[in-house]
C-alpha cells in the first residue's frame, strides 16, 4: 500500500510569489491533515479536512494560506504571497475515518522563501 | 504555551543498552499519546501509542509509560541499536480531537 505521498519534495521562492503544495494521502484514509515544522522548532498542527470539508483550520497562520480538498482525495495547499517567515517544512498526514488517531506523514515538502 | 515539552533535545547511548526519553504535557485534556521517529530529509513515523486508560504499551523493543498524576510519558527502547538514532517526537491528541499536539524532539544517538 503507497503511503502519503507529497510534491514538490522541495521548493525555492522569492518573497512575493506563489507556491502551491500538493499531498495525496493514503487511499480510502478520509482525514488529512497539514503540518509545518519551522526549523528547529516544534511540528505545527495547520489544518484538519474530514473528506472534502474543513474541520479545523485553527492553526492555519493567515489568509495567505488557502487549502483545499476537492472531491476528498488529494489536498493542495497555496501560499499566496509568501513571505520570509513561511520557510519551514510543510508535512501532511492522513488517517482512516471517524476519529482515527494514528496519523500517517509524508516525507514533506521543504519550503524556503527568500 | 507549549502543551508537550520534550526538555532533553539530546540523548547518547550506547548500543545494547536502554535508551528513555521523556515527554511532559500541561493540558489535561489530553488523552491520547503517540511517539513518532524521524530520519533526516523524511516525515515523521508512527512507532507507538498509548491511551490514557493504560499505563504502558509494549510493541517489541519499544514500550511507552504513560503516568497521568504527573502528566509524564516516557518511551524506553531495549536494547537500544544504532538503527534507533534520529529525532524522537512525542505527540498528543485530546477526546473528541485527532489533530495532534508536538513536542520538540529529542535527537537519539546510538553508538556501536
């Protein structure tokens, strides 16, 4: 069974343009979530989609940060502008349905905004 | 506030013996802990979990002690292998809430 996979691995960008994110989760997994680690701090929980609905996006930083989840498969998540403070490590997770608790990561995607 | 502190960001142990690292949390609310290790450039992976109606949980050389009068877990690994070294995160969920609550690591270092 493939695990989470995410894309790109890695991601390198001015302050000011735009980044988009992509995570598949496992499949048949109805819960994904995205994650950010800022360099030598701790995982930061971002937001929590149940299918294709949001069900918390309490962690998300600021209205530069859109995620989506069309049709409850794979998730995308922009960063539109970015600025200096968004590098960090990007990670998704997915678990089964109903409130499986056992999150599954991707290898995340490692942002760098310069 | 962090909710789950990890206070040793480092640990060197030799091969063949017990390696324990500790976690704390402050919400009592949570009631879900899960132990998670990473590699360099990789995600985080699923090693254990405990439910707070438990206080321990062993999985091969992996075992996770949980006591909730102190709000302390610790995850011991026996014995311990060089395999074993990379950052350990220790995480924890609330009742009614999968998203998860990290601490900030521990780096394990096992030498042969």
């Amino acid at each position: 069974e493939a695990g989470v996979t995410q894309f790109p691995s890695h991601s390198v960008i001015e302050k000011g343009q735009t980044v988009t994110l992509r995570c598949d989760p496992i499949s048949g997994h109805d819960n994904l979530y995205w994650y950010r680690r800022v360099m030598g701090k701790e995982i930061k929980f971002l937001l929590h989609f149940v299918k294709e609905s949001k069900q918390d996006e309490s962690g998300m930083p600021n209205n530069r940060f859109l995620a989506e989840r069309t049709g409850g498969t794979y998730s995308t998540l922009k960063v539109q502008p970015a600025e200096l403070e968004d590098s960090g490590v990007y990670f998704c997770a997915s678990s089964q349905g109903g409130l499986a608790r056992t999150q599954y990561f991707g290898p995340g995607t490692r942002l760098l905004v310069l | 506030d962090q909710q789950v502190k990890q206070n040793s960001p480092s640990l060197s142990v030799q091969e063949g013996r017990i390696s324990i690292l500790n976690c704390d949390y402050t919400n009592s609310m949570f009631d879900y802990f899960l132990w998670y290790k990473k590699y360099p450039a990789e995600g985080p992976t699923f090693l254990i979990s405990i439910s707070s109606i438990k206080d321990k949980n062993e999985d091969g050389r992996f075992t996770v002690f949980l006591n909730k009068s102190a709000k302390h877990l610790s995850l011991h690994i026996v014995p311990s292998q060089p395999g074993d070294s990379a950052v350990y995160f220790c995480a924890a969920s609330g009742l009614g809430y999968s998203t998860l609550t990290f601490g900030k690591g521990t780096m394990l270092l096992v030498s042969p």
